[in-house]
C-alpha cells in the first residue's frame, strides 16, 4: 500500500479526479444519497489516501484545521473502497489520521460527525459520542470527540 498525505494545492489533477470519483461512488451513488459534496472545505484540508499496486485509491479522507467544520481539528469524508472494507484499511488510515494531527496541528482533541452505524469503530478509536444522534444528508449521524 502506498500512502499519500496532499494539500490541494499539491494535488495533481489525476489524484483530484481518482479522490473525486471514489467519494461519489461512495457516499452519494452506493449510499444513494445526493448531496453537495464539494463544499469549498477542500481547498484548506489535507487528503491522505491509500492506493493499492494499480493505483487504486482503497481508502481515503480530509483532515481540517481547527476553525472549518469546528473549534478543533476534525476528520471527514471518511471511506473505504467497497471491495476493501474488511482489509483494515479504514483503521490504519484513522490511526495515521489521528498521529498526523497530534505531531503536525500540536493537538490531540478531534471532532467528527460520524455516520452512527460506525459509533462503534470510531469508540475503538478513542472517540466519544458527544450528544444526539441527527440526520445529515438523511443518513444518521453523530459528533464525537477525541480527547487525549
């Protein structure tokens, strides 16, 4: 696996159009769910990714600075390829996610808005249901924060 950590600014156009496309495949054709994924967060994110031997990209999200969707740092746009989601992928990627933020942003308190099917992932990851659950984009969600 290789993994890739990119300002927009230092996106190629290939690697936007392959992150691009995985997040449409993901969250709005195989969750059915349309909505404006292109939300302007991107231009100030960092997108890690993992691309296989082919160059497939099998896991992915952005990190954003305190300041953008909250008071601090948060992690979204959180995926995994559909024929990769029992390889591990998504953990390894958080963890990575989670030390990015602790050395490069000095802070180890996150907040995410976390689809709630996946509340039990992300509390083996350290993080804690903060509130009720909502609808987003109609899917249940809820905040959780990381305090370290």
């Amino acid at each position: 696996m290789n993994r890739f950590i990119k300002s927009f600014e230092s996106l190629t156009t290939m690697e936007l159009y392959k992150l691009l496309r995985i997040r449409n495949e993901v969250f709005i054709v195989e969750q059915n769910c349309p909505y404006q994924d292109l939300d302007e967060k991107d231009f100030k994110a960092m997108h890690l990714w993992y691309e296989d031997a082919n160059g497939n990209v099998v896991a992915y999200c952005r990190l954003l600075p305190k300041g953008i969707s909250y008071n601090e740092p948060s992690i979204g746009r959180v995926l995994t390829a559909i024929n990769n989601r029992k390889d591990g992928y998504g953990r390894t990627m958080m963890q990575y996610a989670i030390s990015y933020i602790s050395h490069e942003w000095r802070t180890s308190s996150i907040r995410i808005s976390a689809q709630s099917y996946l509340k039990v992932f992300y509390e083996s990851l350290g993080f804690v249901q903060m509130g009720e659950e909502y609808m987003e984009d109609d899917i249940p969600h809820i905040e959780m924060l990381l305090v370290g």
